[in-house]
C-alpha cells in the first residue's frame, strides 16, 4: 500500500458538531495506525456559507482534543495551499478537460429560467425537480445549443455554471470500507454543478481534484455524502482514472438519543447537553453555543467516548487512552448503523477519565475551573491535595469547584435546617471545648483530631453520630464532601478553629 494519506475536510461555516470530531479522530486513528498522514484541507469555496472566526476555532477544537494534523493551514506541507478558496486558478484546467472529453457542459440558465423549469417539472407532477437527463436538452446549455451560439455566449461574457454530464443507463460501484459493494443507477442523479459562476469550483469537482493532488489514499466522511458518490467516482473516471482513486468510507451518523434522525444543535438544546466541540459564539448573533470543553469534559474522555460512538475492538473494553485506539483502531470495525448519542453515557466516560487521572494530571484544568469562579490558588501542592480528595466525586471538571471550594474559603452560609434541630446547650458547650483542644493536639493529623473528638464526646456523653454532622456542616457549610477529619487535617489548626468558633456564632 502506497503512504497512507487522510483527510479532514471541514466547511469553515460554524461551530464543530461531535460527528465532525468523530471525523477528525477517526481520520486520525487511521493515519497514526498506518504510520500516515493527516491532513486538515479547508473547504470553503462556498463564498455564501463562510463564517468569521470558523475556521480557528475548527484548529482550536483540534488542538484541545489532541488530534493535531502533520499537515494544514496552520501545521504547512508540501501540498499547501490547504485552503481551497486559494486553490481557485487549479480546478478550472479540471472543468476544461471534462468539457473537451464531453462529461461536463457550459450551463447558461438564468435563475429566472432554472425557477420556471421547476415550476413546469411541479405542474407535470414529477417528483424529481433536478436537472438531469432528462431535462437537459430543453435548457440552455452548451449540449443544446450549436457550438458557435455557445462560443458567441462566451465570448460575449455571458455568465455560466459548468455541469457534469450524468451518462445514461450506467451502474457506478465502488466498495466502501464500512458497506461494502455499493452500486448506483446513473439515471437517478442529476448534472451537479462543478464550476460556479463566480469561477470557484463546487465541492464536487474540489474534492476530487484536491483529493488526487495532495496524494489521498482514503477518504473518510459522512454517511451523508454517499448520494454524491457517484458523481466523485465519475469524476475520478474521467479525470485520473479509477486506480488513483482513494478507498472510501461512509461514517455513519450520530443519532439523537430520542429518535433516528442526526443529532442536531437543536437537540442539545432541547435536551439539555453540549452538541459542539468548544463554545461557540455565533458572529453576527453573539449567541454562545455550549461546548463539551467548557461543560467541563477532559479532552481524553471527549475523545475515548467518540471513539466509541460506532466503533468498538470486539472485546468489553471501553476506556482507551489514545495510544490504545490508534494499536486498536480499525476501519472494518466501525458500524454500519448510526449510534444513538447518550449524554449520560458519555458524563460516566468523564467521571471514569476524572477518577483514572493522576492528581498532577487534572491540576491546571482544575486550576483554570477553581480561578473561573474568582478562586486563587496559590499553592499547588495544596490543590494536588484537595483533587486527590474529591475527584471521585466529581463528574465533570466544573464540578471541583462546587467538590473544593470549602477547603478554600470558609462557608458563610450553613445548613441550618439540618443542624438546628439537633442544636442544644450540650452540643454547644462539647463545640467550645472541642474548639479549645484543637489548639493542643499534639500532632495534627486524622487519627488525632478523630481520637480527641471522641473522646470529648464520651466525656461530654453526645453520640459522636449527631457531633459529626455538626463538625461537617462547620467546616463545610453543607453535608457534602470527604471524610470530616480529613477535611479539618486538610485546612489546618487555625482554620479548623475558626471556622467551629464563627459557626458557634450563628447556629
Ligand atoms: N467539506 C465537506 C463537509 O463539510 C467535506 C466532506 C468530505 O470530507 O469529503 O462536510
């Protein structure tokens, strides 16, 4: 097998919905498996869709999940430019030799006339408005028109689209790596566009000629892009014949978890999860759009749940670090049917990620979550200390903060509720004694704190039950958080002390 030589090839028009992600990783796995290349080819001759700001935050969501392409508009390469709106004076000689060998025609029609032909096909009662064989010869075009009317046009600037020539009563077939043998009637797909007025190419004719010149051996996408298949292969046909063409694999769609249809941005909204990559603010409405980064997702767990989402090894396994997926990857294995998207599922491969991960490695996530919420952290060490405590409990990255927070800063509110039913003179008077040995235990660590606590409980006759939530809810503020004598070690003498004498105060 000749080099192996993928690509990514997003449409700069929005924010990066998962199943482009999975694109990307599944793009990816194959290149890193195959010791190949990956490359990032900007798609974006379509002038009316571009979007400000796209296509950085397409290379933003990529460095974030760790999937960085060797070649790019960012990363360089031999085959640059990787923006095909700068590739615009390489597709034309493509359109010229397609129309020389009679697969693609000059198309006149005015929109006016393109409007009026759909009116007719609608009256007629047909139920393909396309422009297709069998339509072709009553428009105006260069297939009906004598060759010297077509070249008066031209030459008199009139404007044109050039149209590839569907050929009747043909069966075009290639074999995806994930269908398998996959045949199309040529009579059921209509002339698309190649060359737009405005002299860019389509996707149909880019794709093709940027595929064949930056040497791609496969090409991944969507399941969506299988009705254009055929045209792609008649095109590879017709331009640098069918032995140069790249394997294909049709990726299937991520599906809403309520239904069949693709999983949309409206969903996420509607039931409430991210959708997107990375935040997403829209240019001209400034309208944010949630992304899993900024939900609190690890890019590992973004991308082992991704991974997962239509593919799996054959074993039981589910948690793999990147290395794992690119020893383990393969194309043969990805599903043919389209994967329900599940966002609890997908918070359980955080939670494991988060659980799974060394101290060291979440801190300066954790860091970044604790000083969004205007806390600072000054000491590391003390940090490492306090995610060791509590990342079993924390789902997503945001939630350290709600986890950690109190091993910070003191509570300024409490639960009362809980605390005021059992609150007597008793327990009072057990708090300020407790309070005042605290100053004395010798060595502060758990097993004093604990032992002096109960033993000021015999003395005091209290069970040490009822104490104990007290304890928690002072140095907390609530009832949540890690065993209450590990807390008191973690914030130490003088803040444990402060904190029961200010709830002495108030409770
Ligand atoms: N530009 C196309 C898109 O936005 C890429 C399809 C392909 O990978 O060939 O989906």
């Amino acid at each position: 097998m000749s080099k192996v030589r993928v690509r990514f090839a997003p449409s700069p028009t929005g924010g990066l919905h998962l199943g482009g992600v999975r694109t990307v990783l599944f793009n990816y796995l194959f290149a890193k498996h195959h010791g190949g290349d990956f490359i990032v080819r900007v798609e974006d001759t379509d002038q009316t869709r571009w979007v400000a700001g796209a296509e950085e935050y397409i290379f933003d969501c990529l460095k974030w999940c760790g999937l960085e392409p060797d070649e790019s508009v960012l990363h360089g390469g031999d085959f640059a430019p990787y923006r095909q709106s700068e590739r615009k004076a390489i597709y034309r000689q493509y359109a010229d030799q397609l129309i020389e060998a009679g697969h693609a025609y000059y198309a006149f029609d005015t929109s006016e006339e393109l409007e009026k032909m759909r009116e007719e096909l609608k009256a007629k009662g047909s139920h393909s408005l396309q422009y297709d064989q069998a339509i072709r010869m009553g428009m105006n075009n260069s297939l009906r028109l004598l060759p010297e009317e077509t070249a008066a046009l031209l030459a008199a600037g009139t404007p044109y689209v050039v149209r590839i020539k569907m050929p009747a009563n043909e069966f075009v077939s290639f074999t995806d790596m994930i269908r398998g043998e996959l045949s199309f009637d040529t009579n059921t797909v209509d002339d698309k566009v190649l060359l737009k007025a405005d002299g860019m190419p389509t996707y149909h004719l880019a794709v093709v000629v940027d595929d064949f010149l930056m040497k791609i051996s496969h090409a991944f996408r969507g399941e969506e892009w299988l009705p254009s298949a055929p045209v792609h292969i008649l095109l590879w046909k017709y331009l640098f014949g069918l032995d140069a063409m790249p394997a294909w694999a049709h990726l299937p769609l991520i599906l809403k978890p309520d239904g069949n249809g693709k999983l949309s941005k409206r969903d996420g909204d509607r039931l409430g999860f991210p959708v997107y990559a990375m935040d997403w603010t829209d240019p001209k409405t400034s309208e944010i759009t949630k992304g899993f980064k900024e939900i609190g997702f690890m890019p590992q767990a973004f991308v082992n749940l991704l991974a997962v989402l239509g593919w799996n090894d054959g074993s039981q396994q589910e948690l793999f670090s990147i290395e794992e997926l690119i020893e383990k990857f393969s194309m043969e294995k990805v599903h043919k049917g389209g994967a329900k998207f599940d966002y609890e599922k997908a918070k359980w491969f955080n939670h494991e990620w988060i659980k799974k991960s060394a101290a060291p490695d979440l801190l300066s996530l954790v860091k970044k979550v604790m000083e969004s919420n205007q806390l600072s952290i000054s000491n590391d060490d003390y940090l490492l200390t306090v995610i060791e405590l509590v990342k079993e409990r924390c789902t997503l990255l945001t939630d350290f903060y709600e986890q950690g927070k109190f091993f910070f800063e003191a509570p300024v509110n409490w639960d009362l509720p809980s605390v005021q039913p059992k609150w007597d003179a008793g327990k009072k008077s057990f708090f300020e004694s407790f309070a005042q040995a605290l100053q004395t235990v010798e060595i502060w660590d758990v097993a004093s704190i604990e032992n002096t606590f109960k033993a000021l409980a015999t003395e005091h006759n209290i069970k040490v039950g009822e104490l104990q939530m007290i304890f928690r809810v002072m140095l907390v503020g609530s009832k949540m958080g890690p065993g209450v004598f590990v807390i008191a070690q973690a914030i130490g003498r003088e803040d444990s002390i402060a904190r029961v004498q200010k709830a002495l105060q108030h409770f």
